[in-house]
C-alpha cells in the first residue's frame, strides 16, 4: 500500500522557498501569480495493516515539524 503525506508550512510562517519560486516566476515573464508556498510530499510504501493512528505518529515524530508544518495523510490503494 501506498500513503501520501503533505507537508505544508502554517499560515503565518514565512517562506523563503515560496518567495523565491514567486520571484523566479515573476522574472520569466508570469504574472498573476501572487504568492507561492512550497511544502513536501512523501510517499510511503508500507504494509496495510499499517494504522492511521501509527502514521499519524510518524508524521508528528519525524515527517512534520509540527511546530510550524502542517500535515495531512492521503492513503492510496
């Protein structure tokens, strides 16, 4: 079985990556775009009896930094 985890940064945390991206975007010639934030994705292979409770855990140990990412689990088939 396959799981995606999303992490994100929370509102109010600055993004240098984000800004960086907006710039970039900016100087090709795009405009419109006004704001960008970047986060991750991780995918997990793992065996199906695997919990929500249990990758809930590993997001909040390891995968986020829940301090100031957000998270969110979309488990696959």
């Amino acid at each position: 079985m396959k799981t995606r985890i999303h992490v994100t940064l929370k509102s109010g945390v600055l993004d240098p990556q984000g800004k960086a991206i907006h710039h970039a975007l900016e100087g090709l010639g795009f405009s419109g775009v006004n704001d960008v934030r970047a986060g991750k994705l991780i995918e997990i292979e793992h065996d199906p009896a695997l919990t929500d409770a249990e990758l809930d855990q590993m997001c909040a140990k390891l995968l986020a930094n829940t301090v100031i990412e957000n998270y969110r689990i979309e488990r696959g088939a």
